[in-house]
C-alpha cells in the first residue's frame, strides 16, 4: 500500500512555484493544500 503524500503551502509560495508544485503533484501523486495566511484556502 502507498501511503498517500500531502503537502501545505501558501498562497504567495504557490505563486512564485506553480509549475513546479503541479509537476510535482503529478509525477508523484498526492495532495497540494494552499493556505491563506495559514488557513485552508479556497
């Protein structure tokens, strides 16, 4: 069994690394939580 992968940014580290989070995200699979000035965004 593979243990599921999450990670948790904001929002101003999303924007300066996008492509590089949602590359990421698909080669290993996992979750990408973006967060709001540490609260859960969106």
């Amino acid at each position: 069994m593979t243990r599921n992968r999450m990670k948790t940014i904001s929002k101003s580290q999303l924007k300066r690394q996008v492509l590089e989070f949602l590359q990421l995200v698909e080669s290993a699979g996992g979750e990408l939580i973006v967060t709001d000035q540490g609260k859960t965004s969106g």
